[in-house]
C-alpha cells in the first residue's frame, strides 16, 4: 500500500543524519519524515508489492490453464466407460435384431422351398406312375403359374423403429466440497451386498471404475455393482492356470490377468481371452501406457510399453531389489508406483512399502511394516483413487489406508470375515474378497 502524508507542523525528520524539518506523517508508520526521505519510504513501501503482484498474477497464469485434478480425471474415466458400456449395449442390440430378422426371413423362405419341393415330386410322382390326365396337367400349369408368382414376390417384414430416448437422470453431476485426502478418515460400512465363492475360486479382483472381474470356476465373471454377472468368459486351470492378479488397462480398455499359466488380456466387448506372455507373473498394475510386472526372480520391476497391446519393445528394467528382497504386490497411482517388499533373513520376514516416483523411479518415501502383518505374506496392497493406496493384511484382518503423501496411514480391522484382496470400484465403494466370497461396503 502507497503511504500518504499528513501535516506534522515542524516536528525533525526521523530519519538519521537528517538536519530537515519533517513535511510530514506516514500514515503507515506514524513516522515524521522531510520530503526528501518521505518519497524514499513511499518507494521502499511501493517495493513490497512487487512480490505479492508476481504472485497474483502467476496464480491467474496456473488459473487460466486447464488443470487436471486427479478426481476430475477419474470421473472423466467414468463417463467414457458409460459410454464404451452404452455403445456395447446398443451394439448388442442391434446384433439380436439382425439375428430376428435372419430369423423371419429364414423361416419364410423356407416355407416357400418347401412348397416348391412338394409340387416337384408330386409332377416327379405323375411321370414316374404315367398317370397324367388332362385335368392333371392344366392342374399343373395352374400350380407353376402360381409357384411363378410366388417365386417373383418379395417376402415384407414389418419394422417399427422408436427413437432411442435417454434418460436426463441417468447421470447426474454434482459438485463435492473440496477435502484434503489426508483428511479423509477412513470408515468401513457393513457389507451391503455380497456373493459366496467356493476355495476353488481365486481371490484375485480387478476393476474398470464401475465393474468387478472375478474368478467364479470355471469362468471369469464381469460384475456389476449389484454383484451380478453382467458376461462371463471360461477360464480353465489346464489352459490359464491360477489368476495372481488383475489390473485395467485404459489405453487399451481390457483387463490384465497375470495367472500361473502366463500373462492374459480380457476384452469385455468380444469376450475374447488373449495370451501375451508365456512368463510366470506374481503381481501386475498399468499406468496410462504401461504395464509394470515383476520378474520370475520376484526382485526385479519391468515395464512394457502398451501399444495395441503387442507386448514390444523387450520388457525394460525399472527398478530392482536385492537377492533376499522380493515384491510381494504393487499398484500404480497418479504417477507413482506404490510396492509391499518383503525381506526374508531365516525364518524371519521384515516387511515396508516403497513408493516410486515416475518415470524417474526415485523413491518418494518408504515405511516399515508390523512383523506380525509379514507372517505368512498374502499381502495385498492396491489403488485408492485420490486417497492414496490400501493395503490388506490377511494375516491380521486389517486394512491400512496411506496417503499419497504418505503422512497419514489409519488402519482398521475388518470384522466380517478374512480379507485376501480388495479393489475401489467408483467414489465410495470398497469390493472386498473374503474367504467365503467377495463384499460391497461403502465408505462411512
């Protein structure tokens, strides 16, 4: 703020040295200042601003760009899988229909090619007995004017076609208050709904944001949030084997089954399981464009760039791990990639999460994990949208939510049953896979 001056009769100027009666007050400082040293305190005030107008102005520069929150990214990532889902719904559609139609049209014809067949062995009949009269034979032409006729008509179908309407309140957009996600806290719901699995079953789940993939013997079951089976494909142990984990990949909208027979893709819109890699894979997750996998030494992270989902160039090493360390499960979130590792000395496991910064791979923090969650491993760790990652511990019955930052790791029991994996299916709900079978909880 400039400074003004007011009268101050014939007070000394304040400043040292100076001999000049003051000319005035700072209305600033109070301060009793000549003319001379008044314009230099003006302007030494007036400096202060500068810094506090770069700052205006390069928060209306970072205002003016487009700024893509992650939870904006999310809920974009949302919407296009509504709209992949609704095209494949229309699609599927119009598909049954031309299969009606071919239907109607096949019938009919028939019809007509039966018709002709019988008139043709009964004339064969009459040549084959020498039985033609007169009143036979024009009985015949009549009848082959009449096939003539039905032979140059159109078969008519038919079609009433109403507009497809679209319901307004299908989705609804909704502005949220702002939080903090380490301020969140983390509350589990009691399951509001659930399936049972038998022990043949893998406990693997995988998400696209809005459906759950599970291993439901003897196929791999799309499910929707009422944990019904929205399309299944067959998955067999003799062709595919064990599924360890399951990941979606949006660049290419499939899902990635890392399963003891090899790495696989499952395309929702042909059903079609595909077999990428021969290789044993314990764990996997994708970024935008990639696929993270941990080597058959379990030591060491490679990466394979997405491309058409043609596995090339050859897998590159990211990032490894001692001979005694191996990556017991990993997850990818918004450019990090968060990594259970556990360290085995004897009969003793140490346990601690890394999170690794892409694609630089420098580690943005690590921390150590309680001994008795290490027992026996199983540890699950997976992506938790804005809020960071979520760890299970089976061996304990808990869940351990960390933030992005990692500053803030609540843990909480789980009650219902043993906790073997888990993933974040939309803003609120948490699928979680139990001994028993899978859980929809909502977050409190």
């Amino acid at each position: 703020m400039a400074s003004s001056c007011t009268s101050s009769s014939s007070k000394p100027c304040v400043v040292d040295g100076c001999k000049l009666s003051a000319r005035g007050i700072c209305d600033c400082c109070l301060q009793n200042l000549c003319r001379t040293h008044w314009h230099e305190h003006a302007d030494l005030v007036n400096v202060q601003l500068n810094p506090l107008v770069d700052e205006i102005n390069t928060l209306a520069d970072d205002f003016a760009r487009p700024k893509e929150q992650q939870n904006f990214l999310d809920i974009k990532t949302k919407l296009d899988v509504w709209r992949q889902e609704a095209v494949s719904t229309i699609n599927e559609y119009y598909e049954r229909k031309c299969r009606e139609l071919d239907t109607v049209m096949t019938i009919e014809m028939n019809e007509q090619r039966e018709e002709v067949e019988r008139k043709r062995v009964y004339v064969a009949e009459l040549i084959r007995e020498k039985d033609a009269t007169r009143e036979k034979i024009d009985s015949l032409t009549k009848i082959m004017i009449a096939l003539d006729k039905l032979e140059q008509q159109t078969v008519l179908v038919n079609l009433e076609i109403r507009p497809l309407k679209i319901d307004e309140n299908s989705i609804s957009i909704n502005k949220g208050a702002v939080k903090d996600a380490a301020l969140i806290s983390f509350q589990l719901g009691k399951p509001y709904k659930s399936l049972e699995l038998t022990k043949c079953d893998s406990s693997a789940l995988g998400t696209n944001g809005q459906y759950i993939l599970v291993h439901k013997e003897p196929n791999i079951c799309l499910l929707d949030e009422d944990l019904q089976i929205k399309m299944q494909a067959q998955w067999t142990y003799n062709n595919h084997g064990c599924i360890n984990h399951i990941c979606w990949s949006s660049s290419v909208e499939k899902f990635i089954l890392a399963a003891y027979h090899g790495l696989f893709s499952f395309d929702t819109k042909t059903r079609k399981i595909e077999k990428l890699l021969n290789e044993y894979h314990m764990t996997c997750t994708c970024s935008p464009d990639s696929i993270y996998l941990v080597d058959e030494s379990f030591n060491k992270i490679i990466k394979y760039l997405v491309a058409a989902l043609s596995l090339s160039p050859p897998p590159k090493s990211v990032y490894e791990y001692t001979e005694n360390e191996y990556v017991e499960s990993m997850a990818y979130n918004n450019s990090k990639l968060a990594l259970v590792v556990v360290n085995r000395q004897g009969h003793t496991s140490f346990g601690r999460v890394d999170v690794l910064s892409t694609p630089s791979y420098d580690r943005t923090f690590s921390f150590s994990l309680e001994p008795a969650n290490v027992l026996n491993c199983a540890l699950k760790i997976i992506s938790f949208g804005v809020r960071g990652w979520l760890i299970v511990y089976p061996q304990t019955c808990q869940l351990q939510e960390i933030t992005q930052d990692g500053q803030n790791r609540q843990m909480a029991t789980y009650a219902s049953d043993i906790p073997w994996n888990a993933v974040f299916v939309g803003d609120r709900t948490l699928a979680i896979s139990t001994s028993s079978g899978i859980c929809l909880h909502k977050l409190l």
